[in-house]
C-alpha cells in the first residue's frame, strides 16, 4: 500500500504515486528528480516527502511544479503567478 496526499487529506492506494513533493516548501516533480535526489542522500526532505497519484492533484492540494525536474510546466506556473501579481497591483 502507498500512501498519497489529495485535497481531502492523506490516502492509502494500491497504486503508486507518479509525483513526489516536498509539503514545506510545497512543491511537486517527478520520482526521479535530480534535486530531490540531492537532498534525500544528504538526509533532509524525507520527513516532509509526500505522494500524488497525478499532477492535476498535486495543483490542487495547493503545490507548485519543481524547477528542475517539470521546467516546461514551472515556467507556465511562473508566468501565470506574475500575471496574478500584476492584476492585484494595478
């Protein structure tokens, strides 16, 4: 059993999560992300790993795209974020 994280809270499945993520800088990339890859043998992150079955998931539990491992889909995020940030300002 695996568990993942939805909106509605944490979820035991039978299948596993194709995202990991990181639920204090809420973040979310792929399994084999460099970066977390990183952290993890240097013994951080682990204690704040989380599982989404999918990336339609991960947004909605509030988390953005990894900057390394999901660059296409983090630009996207970034763009659409100061695109937010402008409309509040003016």
């Amino acid at each position: 059993m695996y568990t993942l994280l939805t909106p509605s809270g944490f979820i035991k499945s039978n299948k596993k999560g194709l995202l990991g993520g990181n639920s204090l800088l809420k973040i979310y990339g792929r399994l084999d992300c460099r970066s977390a890859k990183y952290w993890i043998e240097k013994g951080f992150y682990t204690n704040h790993r989380v599982f989404f079955k999918d990336e339609k998931t991960a947004k909605k539990c509030g988390y953005r795209p990894c900057g390394i491992c999901m660059h296409k889909e983090y630009k996207k995020w970034l763009e659409k974020k100061h695109k937010r940030e402008l409309q509040t300002v003016c």
